[in-house]
C-alpha cells in the first residue's frame, strides 16, 4: 500500500483566512481572521479559530426600508472566536494538465464560541445595545496541499445563534442611561471562506516501514 504523500498528526496548521456573508441581502460582513489548528491523527483534529467582521451595507437596506415605510432591525457583528472539531472523512489526489499532481482532502467540522454584535440603530442619536450571544457552527471545507507544509482552503460554514436585535417600534432613545430591550431573533449566517494554511513543523518523518 503507497504511502500518504502529506502526514499532519501531531502538526499544527495556522491558517490566515478571509470570509464573507452570502444569504444577507441588507448587510454583508467582511471576516478577517485566523485558525489554530491541532491533528490528534490524521483524520481529527481540535482548532480555535478567531475573527473580526467589517460591515458592508447594501442597497436593498433602504429600498426594504422604502417598501416597509420602517428600516429594518439589523445588527452589525464585531468579532467572534470558537472551539471546533474536525474530521477528514475524504481524501486523494489529481492530475493537472498531465504534469502536476496535487493531493487535496474534504473535511467537516462543528465548533462552540461566542460573538459580539452591536445594533445599527434607525436614528442614529439613539442609543445601540451590545450583545455578547453563544453561537455554533457546521461547515465543510476543501484542504488542496501545495507543498508539505502549505495549503488553500475553501469552506463554506453555517454560523447560529439567537441574537438581540432593535424593536421595531419603539420611541427614542436619545439620552437613556441603556437601550430598551430588544427583540430576540434566530440568526442563521452562511459565509463563504478562503484560507491558507501552513504547516508545522515543515517537515515529517514516516516512523513505520511500508
């Protein structure tokens, strides 16, 4: 039987990774941030992962405004971090134009985190509210490895939580000591994500004969 041409247990990956939002049509959320990845074997491994969001507002916000005679009640996500568990239950390797060989492997994934959103508030002299929420996630992913020690990964992940978000109809709140409270709705963010991973060590040794 051949040998895996890239080993990871007991490596540690980082990964640098960029993602954005694509089922919110109001307010899209540019993610920067990173992963810490740790393989237990070859197949699972345990990761934190950390990131800071920057909001993007779009066009249909005031035209849903505009048809609602009200702007609607969204929050702005501020950072979030998470503990995860992975499993690579697909693994193998292609030919590109006959000359290269890649080795790539699909894995899922769930994790357990928080995150802090903030309220965009319709009148801006209003005071907003901070929301600390637990949030899950599942996901799965595609890791191509360019080298031993360097990958690219794509993944699509379904974050969740409940999150606390301006009533829609309520006075001002211009000068209160806090917000009144908000309306509790379920949130479920599709985000689309790419990363590079690298390796380390760099390098491995196999430890039993073939």
């Amino acid at each position: 039987m051949p040998r895996r041409k890239i080993l990871k247990y007991h490596r540690i990956e980082l990964i640098p990774t960029y993602n954005v939002t694509i089922n919110n049509s109001l307010y899209r959320h540019h993610g920067f941030g990173g992963v810490f990845n740790f393989f237990l074997s070859e197949t699972l491994n345990l990761g934190l992962e950390g990131t800071y969001y920057v909001p993007q507002q779009q066009q249909h916000y005031f035209l849903r405004g505009l048809d609602d005679r009200v702007l609607p009640s969204v929050n702005r996500y501020l950072w979030s971090a998470n503990l995860n568990f992975g499993y690579v239950p697909f693994y193998g390797k292609f030919a590109l134009f006959d000359r290269w060989i890649f080795h790539w492997e699909g894995y899922v994934q769930a994790g357990l985190g928080v995150i802090q959103t903030e309220w965009i508030t319709r009148d801006p002299a209003d005071r907003g509210a901070t929301n600390y929420d637990i949030q899950w996630h599942v996901d799965i992913g595609m890791r191509m490895f360019l080298t031993k020690w360097l990958a690219i990964h794509a993944y699509l992940k379904d974050y969740m939580f409940v999150d606390s978000l301006e009533p829609a109809a309520r006075g001002s709140n211009v000068g209160a000591a806090a917000p009144p409270k908000g309306d509790s709705n379920f949130i479920q963010n599709l985000v689309f994500g790419v990363g590079v991973g690298m390796f380390l060590p760099t390098g491995f040794e196999y430890k039993y004969t073939r």
